[in-house]
C-alpha cells in the first residue's frame, strides 16, 4: 500500500470515529505510520485532506460496482445498493459532516480548495453518470431523466444528507435522517424508469 493510500484510509477511519476536528493531522500521521511532514507534503491543508479522504472513498465504491457491472449485474437493485454504498460512505462520516459543509463554504472563498473542490465535484459526478449507464445498460432509453441529470440529481441528493448529518446531533436525529435517505430511495426507486420498463 503506497504511503498516500495509508494516508487516506486512516484519515477516513479516525475522522469518521472522532470528526476531523477530533483528529488532527498528527493523529492521521501516528495511524498511517508516517511522519507529519509526509501529510503536510501531500495536503495543503486539512480541508484538502478531507476532499481527499471523499475522493479515495467514492474511488473505492466506484471500482467495487465497476467489477460487479463487469460479472452481468445491472438494473435497479444494483443501482440502489450502489446508491446505498454512496450513504453508507457518507453516513460512516458523519462525524465529518460539520467539517465538509465548512469546507464547501469556504471553498467558495479559497481559489486553491475552491479549485479542489471543483475537480473532486466534477469527478463524483463523472463517476456516478457513469455508474448509471452501466448499472441500466440495457435500460438507458427507459431513463425518466437523461444519465447525466439523474446523476445530478443523486449528488444533490448526497449533498443535502450531508447538511442534515452536519444537523444531526442526536441518535434520534441521526435515525430521522437515515429515514429520509430510505424515503428518497424509496421514492428513486419507482420513479427512475418510465412506468412498465422495469423488467430488468
């Protein structure tokens, strides 16, 4: 495992434990193994560390649905369980959430993390559209939405339930946002072929 792959994961394993502010980049330092200067040579900042560490993520799930694509697996239960890996990695980081909607902000006023921001944006997005057309492969003209606005409309998605994670300070609340991720995916579900083309 190269030394930015050890990096990453215990970035994403410690601050999805403890929130990024409960992990400092010493800490993310002693878990990989390497020294501080090592992550301040590969990260401006933590903000780019974190935009990383989601990166890495999406990567990953992505690769995992991409050799399942590969085995024949296609239609709607392999586009939900792909769009329950994507909550899944952002519900693991729940403890990140307030860290990664101040990170959006200010990513609006940093050229440099703003630009960072953009590229990692449109990467998940490429990667999501893509996810859909080999996940509905054989039932792209039965799309309600074009691959590439659906895929938008999924990150939207995303987006907002990290905002609602960053809210959620109670088991309780955290269950109410869980809740409203299954009523979303409820509601995707039906609507994301066109009425009598859900064969596969």
């Amino acid at each position: 495992m190269s030394t930015l792959q050890r990096i990453l994961d215990a970035a994403t394993r410690l601050a999805g434990a403890r929130g990024l502010d409960g992990a400092g980049l010493q800490d993310i330092a002693a878990a990989a193994g390497v020294p501080l200067g090592v992550i301040r040579y590969h990260f401006r900042s933590r903000e780019h560390l974190l935009i990383e560490a989601q990166r890495h993520t999406f990567r990953a799930i992505h690769t995992r649905f991409e050799e399942r694509f590969a085995r024949g697996e296609h239609g709607v239960d392999t586009a939900m369980e792909a769009l329950d890996a994507l909550y899944g990695a952002v519900r693991d980081m729940h403890a990140w959430t307030p860290f990664m909607v101040q990170t959006m902000a200010l990513a609006c006023r940093d050229r440099a993390l703003g630009q960072r921001w953009e590229d990692f944006n449109a990467e998940a997005l490429a990667r999501v559209e893509l996810g859909l057309v080999r996940a509905f492969v054989v039932q792209l003209d039965a799309l309600v939405l074009p691959p590439d606005r659906l895929a938008r409309a999924v990150r939207t998605g995303l987006y907002g339930l990290v905002v609602e994670l960053a809210a959620a300070h109670t088991e309780e609340d955290l269950a109410q946002v869980d809740q409203t991720y299954q009523d979303v995916r409820a509601l995707l579900r039906r609507v994301v072929l066109t009425p009598g083309l859900h064969a596969i």
